[in-house]
C-alpha cells in the first residue's frame, strides 16, 4: 500500500489511522526492524536509568507507584505505557503529564523520516516515539511498560539498568506459551547480566530463576529479598537497599483503593526505589505511595450507588479482583457490567467471580476482537448463573445497570480496557 503523503498527517488522529495502516499485522514480535530504526534516530540514554516492567498483570499500578517515588526524590521522569483508556497520550508521560499532539506528531514524523523502507507496527512506531520525546525532555529515568513478553517487545532494545517482573501467569498463551514456565522465560528476556532484576510474586517459575543464574542478573523476590503484609488495612513493608541496608515502611492505608488493592505492586515498586535512591524520608515514601492514582485500577467514583471500573481480562487478574471485592464491600449486592476480547480466558473468568454476582450484564465491544456476547453468556450459564442481560455495547449496558440499582449496590465494570473506557467516556 502506497504510504499517505505526509503533508495529509497533520493531527494526530490522521497519524493514528496511518499507523493503523501501515503494517498489516497488529502484533509482530522482534527487535530488529525497530532496533535499526532506532539506531538510524541516534536515540541515546547512556545518562539516563532505564526501568524496564514486564509481568502478566500489574505493571501499570507498578508503574504508577514507581513514577510518584521517584518523583518524590526530585527525578524527572517519563513512563511509556499501553494501551491507553481515553487518549492515545495518556501512553507517553513526561514530568507526570500525558504528552501534547504536537509533540507525539512531531515524533511520528521523526520516526517517518528514518524508517524508509522498514516496516513497523503500530505499537513499534508508538514506542519509537516515546523514546525521541524522552531523549529531548533531559529526564532522568525512563519507565518503559513491556507491551507483550519481553524479550521480543520493542521497550527491549534498551538494556534496563533494573528490570522488574511483576508476576506470571497463564496470557497471551498464542504468542508466548501455553504454560508459566515458557511465558516466564520470555518476560525474562528484559533481564540484563549484572543488573537487579525484581520479581514480585512469591510464585516464580524456575524458568525465569534460572535465567537469572544464567545471566548473572541480581535477583531480589518477593517474600525473600522483601516482603509486605496487610493486616487489617495497616500495610507493612521491608526489604533492603544496594548496600544490604533494611528499610520498613509501616502505613495505614484505610480508604486508599488503590493501595489496599495494589499493595503487592506498590511493595515491588517500593523496592526497585530504594536500590536506586540512596537517600529519602519514610514520609516521603507515604506520601507518594498516597497520591499515586491510575485510571481503571480498581477506580472507585461513587454515584447513586457505588462504581467500581477494572481492566482485569484473565483469571489472574480476577481472583484478585474478587479479593479486592470482598475485602471492601463485604455485604453488598455486586453487580457486574462485563465485555470481553476474543482469545481471553471467559470461561474462567466468570468461573472465578460467579459465586459474589447477583446481576450480570453482558455487552458486545465496538471491536472486531470483541467476543460474541453469546459466548459469555453460554460461559454464566455453565457456571449456574441465573440473572444475565445481554447488551449490544456497553453505554447500552451501562445505561441499563444504572436504572436498575439501588444505593447500596455495587456496580463493577470489567473485563478490558475497552469495557472500562466505554463507561468513562460515558461519565
């Protein structure tokens, strides 16, 4: 397909649908056609630390916490996420704050202007542009959020000076394996020889220590090298910075969604910092750790009723979602607004949040991944359920949801980022 005249690409939307466009498959994973744009841009971050974050769920909330206590030290910072809820910039945060159009326009004609005859994909172009605009921002640190995998994902053409590895579980099984041990060894690929590299679940695969080994990579796991508890919402915490120094952070954290749902990440977070900062104030730390808020994570925005918006899409996620449903509305009537991707794991999705539901709305995506809204329901009805609505799209849905609550319900929405960002562009 003969590429559009770049004189046409003036708003970000058109650069948008070019990029969508452009190569016709959405997920192609390898390093070496971004690799060698990236060196034909002279993208440079020898004077910067480069955060890497892979890991089956978790590695926004990881990021955003990680984001909040570096800057709390007085670090500049930019995060490079995906996907985005509302808009395409929210992928790209320099100083805290989503870049402008011009900016990301700029960046794409940039990436344009060297790539010539190599293709590259949609969320190639979009990592390539978060890299030029970090190089011109004179930050300190960069957080990069792994697409998908690791080794493979484009953020891994930069060496990470600390890789974190949030937690493994089954995802994305067609492209990176069909159990934890290979899906482990594949995030492992952000791993760099020398290097700390954190692992925040208790439950690593062998894969991914082995790797560790192979590389020489220092390897710091939750539950062993640090370690978090909550106990009646009193959140405590410890581990060890790079000179073998114990740090304890104790806080209530009573009325934070987001620490009380997120604490595991929070606690990883709360490590990769202190082996990068030698000197900060406990208060510092609770005070970032406070003010840390990211759309869709447990998000709660009280109504008539009580909305809860979630992007959990497997039964990882899940069951700690429920975790998080039980611990903070014990006794309420929980209502669910679900719509889903094709490839996802349904049947046990539904399975795991089936035995708290009293109401089930189901709703199609304005997507061509959507799953079929008959499929989840075929799914709640193996699973016993009764009460079940179907939808065609989720405003529909959500309207639906609405009228039929009372004050003390609880109405949750999830399933992907396109059910949680259909209700807020609703709200």
């Amino acid at each position: 397909m003969p590429n559009q005249p770049e004189q046409a690409r003036k708003t970000l939307a058109d650069w948008l649908q070019y990029l969508e466009r452009l190569h016709p498959a959405e997920i192609k994973l390898g390093l070496d056609r971004v690799g060698a744009v990236a060196d034909r841009m002279k993208l440079d971050f020898s004077g910067h630390t480069v955060i890497t974050i892979a890991g089956t769920n978790g590695k926004g909330s990881t990021a955003a916490f990680l984001e909040k206590l570096l800057a709390s030290s007085g670090k500049a910072v930019g995060v490079y996420r995906s996907p985005h809820l509302l808009h395409y910039n929210e992928r790209i945060t320099v100083r805290g704050q989503p870049v402008n159009d011009t900016l990301l326009c700029q960046a794409f004609a940039a990436i344009e202007a060297k790539r010539e005859e190599i293709p590259l994909t949609y969320f190639e172009f979009g990592t390539l542009a978060a890299l030029q605009i970090f190089s011109e921002a004179g930050l300190d640190c960069l957080i990069l959020e792994v697409g998908l995998g690791g080794r493979l994902d484009a953020v891994n053409i930069l060496d990470a000076d600390i890789a974190l590895i949030t937690n493994i579980a089954l995802d994305h099984t067609e492209w990176l394996g069909d159990n934890r041990e290979a899906i482990g060894l594949e995030k492992a690929g952000i791993m760099r020889a020398g290097k700390p590299v954190l692992f925040g679940d208790t439950d690593m695969p062998d894969s991914v220590r082995q790797h560790a080994e192979k590389l020489g990579a220092l390897l710091y796991c939750s539950g062993s090298a640090f370690q978090d508890s909550l106990t009646d919402n009193q959140w405590h915490w410890q581990g060890f910075d790079a000179k073998g120094r114990k740090h304890v952070l104790d806080m209530n954290i009573s009325g934070d969604s987001l620490l009380q749902s997120f604490c595991g990440n929070a606690a990883l977070a709360l490590q990769a910092f202190v082996l990068l900062e030698e000197e900060f104030e406990p208060l510092q730390l609770e005070e970032a750790l406070r003010n840390t808020r990211i759309p869709g994570r447990f998000q709660l925005i009280p109504r008539t009723y009580t909305l809860v918006l979630d992007v959990a899409h497997n039964p990882h996620a899940a069951q700690k979602l429920l975790a998080n449903i039980r611990h903070s509305f014990a006794g309420k009537k929980l209502h669910v607004l679900l719509a889903m991707l094709q490839g996802k794991d349904h049947q046990e999705f539904v399975k795991i949040l089936a035995p708290q539901v009293q109401q089930w709305f189901l709703a199609g995506l304005e997507n061509s991944r959507g799953t079929a809204t008959k499929i989840l329901y075929n799914a709640l009805q193996n699973s016993g359920q009764k009460r079940i609505a179907v939808y065609d799209t989720v405003p529909e849905a959500f309207q639906a949801a609405e009228a039929s609550l009372d004050a003390e319900d609880v109405l949750l929405v999830t399933g992907s980022f396109y059910t949680v960002a259909g209700v807020l562009e609703q709200i």
